[in-house]
C-alpha cells in the first residue's frame, strides 16, 4: 500500500512537468519537488533507516518549507503585477 502513495507523487510530478511545459515555468519548482518526494518515500520503503523520524524527518521538512516560501512567494510576484 505504500507504493501507491509513492506513484501518486510521481503523477502529479509528472504532470505538473506537463503543464510547466504547455503553460506555467513556474511549475518546475513543485514539480521537482513531488518527484524527490516519492522517490524519498520509496528509499524509506527500501531501507532499514527510517526516513520519517528524526533528523532524516527535519531534512525533509526544511526542503518542504523551503519549497512552499519559494513557490508561494513567485506566484504572489507573478499575480500581483496581473
């Protein structure tokens, strides 16, 4: 059953890599994102150390925060000159 959170973050990488090419660049950011999230979840499926505890986890949250401040604050940049 984890493989299919693992998938569902890969599609939606994928097609936000879909729709970065077809309309929005901005969308790379999250998409690389998603992409390195499932692949993150798939190694702590694979491995003995546990991905989600400890340091591994607040590696994890910083890249998450890191991504969310960059891509909030690009979109706001984008809609606030429109």
């Amino acid at each position: 059953m984890p493989y299919l959170y693992v998938v569902g973050l890969w599609i939606v990488g994928i097609y936000l890599i879909y729709m970065a090419i077809k309309e929005y660049r901005i969308l790379w950011i999250p998409a690389v994102y998603f992409i390195l999230l499932g692949a993150w979840r798939l190694a702590d499926i694979y491995t003995t150390a546990n991905l989600m505890q400890g340091g591994y986890a607040w590696a994890l949250r910083g890249i998450s925060f890191g991504v969310l401040v960059v891509t909030g604050l690009i979109y706001y940049v984008i809609y606030r000159k429109k």
